[in-house]
C-alpha cells in the first residue's frame, strides 16, 4: 500500500489528481501541468516533497563516514553549506544522488530519493562505525520546495535573516512560526527558490500561509519533472541508477578521485573512466510529438538507444527529451519512435532552457 504524505487532507481539499509515485501516493497536478509550470517560470509555486527521505548523521567520525561514503569532498562544505553528491555501489555504479547539508562537522542532514530511503539507511547501517548515529526523520520533518523568481519575496518576511545574502546550495538554520526550520536556497526546477524543512505540527500552518499569497499555486509530480527536464537535471530511475556510473551519467563533477580519503566505488570508477558502455545525450523532436521514456531510438533503422525521460516543454513549446545511446553518436540522423511513427531528433546541449531565476554559485 503506497505511504501517504502527512498534509494528504490540506491537498485533497484541492481537489488535485492524485497517482502513486516512489511508493507514495502523491499529487499529480491541481490545476494542470502547463499551467503549474509557468507559474514555477515566471511567479513562485508550492510543492510538498515530504515523500523524499531525510536522514540524520551524527558522531564524532561522521565526516570521516560521509567522506567515504559520497563521490564529493566534504571539505569543500562548512557549516550552513550543502553539496550535490552521489552514494556509490562497490562497482561505481550510482546508488543515489542526494543533497547533504553540513550543520556542523560532527552533524549532517542527508536528503534522498524516495523509492531509494531503505536502501540508503541499510547501506549507511552496514558501512558505518560504531560511534555513529543514524536518524530517520522523514517522519518528523516536512518538506517543502518553493520555487519561482518571486520566491525571496514571498519568503522574506517570515525569515528575520536576509534573504538576498543566502548563496546559492547555502541554508540558515533559522525560525519560522517561532518553530526552528531548515532554510536552504536549493531546489529542482531550474529556478530560484528555496526547500523548508519543518516539523510537522506547523507544517499544515505553513502550507496555508504560502496558499493565501496570490502569486503562489500548489504544484504537482508533473511540474516538477517537465520543470526538471527543461533544465536536464537527472532523475533516479531514469537517467541514473545501479547500472550506471557517473562518468555515463555526465556527472563527474559530483567525483573527486583526488579528495584525501578514498571512498566506496572509487577504485572501480579508476578502472572504468574511459570505458562507457552508453551515451547520455538531451534532444528536441523536429516534429510534432511527445517523448516518454522507453522509447526507442534509431539511427538508419538500427535500435541505437532509448529514452529515459521525455516531456513538452511549455516554454520551447516541442518535445524534449533525455536519452542513451549505445555508441558515441558524432553526427547523422536519429529517429524517436512513437507510437509506431519515427520522429526525427536533434541532439542538443543542456540545459534546454537558459537564462532562468536561478541564483548561480559553486555547489
């Protein structure tokens, strides 16, 4: 039976299309996809991500611990700074992306995917040492992403800090409703924007708050992914997973084989750096179509590759897509089929769209 989110009652409201995703049952869209995308562009919208998991690593090895279970080097992090990194299977393939916040060097917050979250706390619970402490507060902690260029805005005046001074993967540890949150001007849709963590008995106060302001709308799954593909952020499930390393993800910069301590999966990523077994690319359809992952791919009538996230992008208004290709692909024609029609592509680079709100800073 799918999990359900803690404000299930405040969506339902809503009247919102509800689906199962990653084990939970979770809202789809309120008030239309497109719709609840332009808002994210152009004003600010709300989305419940509490289905993410949220995990508490505290002790006195604990940067020690995380340096040798993340890809990235925690010691380009300091308190209030969060990092983009990835949990590693001994072969090099990707367990996880996670965010991890430094609260200090002893303590830290790691945020992962849903349908990855026990996977994750047996992993963290089989590698650690014993003076390490691990919490699962996904149950405590509401999560929230407000995002949009207005975001700031809407926020400030519930944060006595200032917000205009919060970089970009930085967090202020801070109150709001005289209620200790966790601040962090992060987020998944290309835009500015900032994600709350809060505890639960003044998240349904919160989430009216944000309601009552005209230039915020509730936003659904469907959003945040066509959000996401606009800008080529990876999803777990689709382009990563434990059949693929970083280095065929396109996400190198999450590894530093130089960092000071070695870490799980370092030695295989050594060995296989110049032997890609697939291709990650992003294209835009030249036709009239939508891309939907597990299409095929085909170049002069050879299967070449497949889909793994594909969508219409309301601001370039054609079909966008993410997928592999078996070979290094230099030039020629590639083809999508869809529903038993082929549709020609062109490969493109990422992001698929440029110039957003987006606070740029050094993750």
């Amino acid at each position: 039976m799918a999990k359900r989110l803690y404000l299930e009652e405040e969506h339902a409201k809503l009247n919102p299309k509800f689906i199962e995703f990653a084990g939970w049952y979770m809202p789809l869209e309120y008030q239309g996809i497109i719709k609840e995308h332009l808002q994210v562009r152009t004003k600010s919208g709300i989305f419940d991500i509490s289905h993410m998991g949220r995990i508490r690593i505290k002790g006195k090895s604990s940067y020690e611990f995380l340096q040798r279970i993340t890809s990235n080097d925690l010691d380009k992090l300091y308190p209030g700074k969060a990092q983009y990194s990835l949990i590693l299977s001994p072969k090099g393939t990707i367990l996880d992306d996670v965010i991890l916040y430094m609260i200090n060097k002893e303590e830290y917050l790691l945020v992962v995917n849903a349908g990855n979250k026990d996977k994750i706390l047996s992993w963290i619970e089989e590698n650690k040492s014993k003076d390490i402490e691990i919490e699962d507060q996904s149950e405590f902690l509401i999560l929230f992403a407000l995002q949009g260029p207005l975001s700031e805005s809407i926020l400030q005046p519930l944060i006595k800090e200032d917000l205009s001074k919060l970089k970009y993967y930085h967090f202020y540890i801070t109150q709001i409703f005289e209620t200790q949150v966790i601040l962090s001007r992060t987020g998944y849709t290309g835009e500015d924007g900032f994600e709350i963590f809060i505890p639960k008995y003044k998240a349904k106060e919160l989430w009216r708050y944000f309601l009552e302001n005209p230039n915020v709308l509730p936003c659904g799954l469907g959003a945040r992914d066509s959000l996401r593909i606009e800008m080529g952020y990876p999803l777990y499930g689709h382009e990563i997973d434990e059949n693929t390393t970083p280095w065929e993800a396109n996400l190198s910069f999450t590894v530093k084989l130089d960092k000071s301590y070695d870490f799980i999966g370092r030695k295989a990523l050594l060995e296989l750096k110049d032997k890609k077994t697939k291709f990650l690319i992003a294209f835009e359809l030249l036709e009239t179509s939508i891309p939907r992952k597990g299409h095929e791919i085909f170049y002069n009538d050879e299967k070449f590759g497949w889909v793994t996230s594909g969508t219409f992008s309301p601001i370039l208004k054609k079909g966008i897509g993410m997928g592999y290709l078996k070979k290094e692909f230099l030039e020629g024609n590639l083809e999508v089929a869809i529903r038993d029609k082929k549709v020609k592509i062109k490969i493109v680079k990422l992001p698929f769209i440029k110039n957003t709100s987006i606070k740029k800073g050094v993750k």
